[in-house]
C-alpha cells in the first residue's frame, strides 16, 4: 500500500514477478477493498502462487515512524513484519515509510544474533560502477560499534552485489588522515583497522564517487544526507543539461545524435534496476524501495529478495558478527 503510486504498480510488479519467477511464492499485504480492482485486472485473483491477507490500515508518508507500533498495530507494515517473525514469509518489499520499516522490523521482527541496528544500505553510481553505502539513514545517532557493524553487514552484501572477495572499506570523514573528524568517526578508526576486513581508512565526500571504495560506511544522519544530495544533485544536472541544449536549434540537433548516449547514462543511475535497498541485520530480508517506485521496482525488487536469500545473506552476516565480537568486548 506504500509508495507514490500504490497500489497500482505494486500489483504490477507482483504481476511480473510471478511471470518470471515461477519458484517464489508472493504474499500480498493490504487492504482488500482498494486493491480488488487491479487483482482482477492483471489476473492475480485466483493465481496459484499469490495469496492476500488484508490491513485494515496503512502508515502514511507524513506520520510518525512510531505509528507503526503503536497507533496502527493493523497496518501492512506492521503485519509483515508480525509474518516474518513468525517465518511464513522469507523476505518483505516495500515502498512504503522508511522509517516505520525500520522500526518495526527492529522491534517485532529483530535483528539477528550480535547486531544492534539494522543499517538501510544503498547503491549509488560513481565514475566506474557502483558503491555501496551504509548507513543511508536508519540509524540518526550511531557509537562507534555500531559503524563497526555496519561495515561487516555491507561486506557481505557487496560480495553479494560485486563477487568481490576482499571489498574495499571506507569510513566517510572530513579528511583522509586518522587525525581527521569528529569523536565518532575517530573512534570507529581504531576499530576498524583492527578488524579483519580490507579497511582503506578515511575516505572524503569528494572522493567517493571516483570508487576510491566498494563500500562507504557512515552514521545514518550524515548518509541519508549524502543520499538525498546525490539525488538532488542528479535532478539538477538532468535540468541544466535540458536548458543547454534546448537554447537553439543546433544544440537541439547534437541532444537528438546524442540520444543513445543520454539512454545509457540514465540507466547507470536508473534505482529501479536495483528494485530497493536492503534493511542489513534483522532477523529477514527486507527491500526498502523508493517512494516513487515503479511496477518495475517492484519485480525487481522482489527478484533481489529472493536472490538474496538463496545468497544466504543473513547466514554470512550472522557469522562475521560473531567473529566480531571478541574485538568490540576488548575495546568497551
């Protein structure tokens, strides 16, 4: 029921999963009256691998992420992640509220065996692929364990995303030497060059879209800011480059013979191949898509999910955890 565009491309995408996928089951959460119409129109009400179950309510965009909880225990969200607690659903995508996602999966579902926060971790484009980042915004104050987490939950899913065996590790700070940035990134310093992962050192915010790492770890606050910018700043550069070359006619002609190369460069940015991002460390798999996700998303989305599972994700998570733990003990 979430999303700018729900429930429409929400069943779409189900739609379409169910099409290419023929190995996965779907479990559609929502409210049965408003969603009936396109069940019928895109043939969903009687499929064999789609089944229903109804929420009477829905946590809307400008509420709280504590109505979730508290004030709609009916919601979709809140009953997803009611289902994956009790294990009849493997993985959730959502494009619903960020934060009662967060939240509820953290308090009914549960983070798995050592980790503290579930971090949102995110793809972003840069000069030679993409990195990944983490934390994009679920945790606003973190300690320097928690970033120490962080990076061992996004090592994993970058072996998942890249196949690289030994993923760079990079702590986003104001200045490349240890010496640089405030209390928390100092500290989460000291840790991770401890720990048994290929940790760079710090890495700049002017730096991170050169893939000088594989994965950027950070504190949810400073994350979902670099997230957010990014996404503005791309809106922005898609307006001024329309304005350049729309000011005469033969700038006109180079931005038709330029076409292709415009087509392929919205694909390097294009989120919707990525379907979502995933909430690392709890006790699930669960896709956090766009507000603005498409039908594509959706299938998209719920392919990662299904991929991610076979991928043994929270398994491997699990494990490094564990192997952590002895260093983060030692150092409290």
């Amino acid at each position: 029921m979430g999303g700018d565009f729900a429930p429409r491309v929400a069943i779409e995408g189900i739609a379409l999963a169910l099409d290419e996928s023929p190995d996965i089951n779907i479990v559609g959460i929502g409210h049965l009256q408003k969603i009936a119409h396109y069940l019928e129109a895109y043939d969903l009400t009687e499929h064999p691998r789609f089944s229903l179950i109804h929420a009477e309510e829905v946590v809307e965009m400008h509420e709280p992420a504590i109505m979730a909880l508290r004030g709609k225990k009916k919601s979709s969200i809140s009953i997803a992640a009611k289902l994956m607690k009790q294990g009849e659903i493997d993985a959730l995508f959502t494009a619903g509220h960020t934060g009662a996602a967060v939240a509820a999966h953290t308090v009914i579902t549960r983070t798995l065996p050592g980790v503290e926060r579930p971090a949102i971790t995110t793809l972003l484009p840069g000069q030679n692929g993409h990195f990944i980042l983490a934390d994009a915004g679920a945790n606003v104050e973190c300690k320097p364990h928690n970033l120490a987490q962080f990076a061992v939950m996004s090592e994993t899913y970058s072996r998942f995303m890249f196949g690289i065996d030994k993923p760079r590790i990079g702590l986003l700070s104001v200045g490349g030497e240890d010496s640089k940035g405030n209390d928390l990134t100092k500290e989460s310093f000291k840790i991770l060059e401890k720990m048994q992962i290929n940790f760079i050192g710090n890495v700049e915010g002017n730096t991170i879209f050169e893939n000088i790492a594989d994965v950027v770890v950070c504190d949810g606050f400073t994350g979902n800011i670099v997230l957010k910018t990014a996404e503005g700043l791309s809106k922005a550069t898609n307006k001024w480059m329309k304005d350049a070359f729309s000011k005469n006619a033969f700038r006109m002609t180079g931005a038709m013979l330029a076409k292709n190369a415009f087509r392929d460069l919205k694909g390097i940015c294009d989120a919707e191949e990525f379907g979502g991002a995933p909430l690392l460390g709890i006790n699930g798999i669960c896709l956090i898509g766009h507000g603005s996700s498409t039908s594509k998303s959706f299938l998209n989305g719920i392919k990662a999910a299904s991929e991610m599972l076979c991928f043994g994700a929270n398994e491997k998570i699990t494990a490094k955890i564990k192997q952590l733990e002895p260093l983060l003990k030692s150092l409290r």
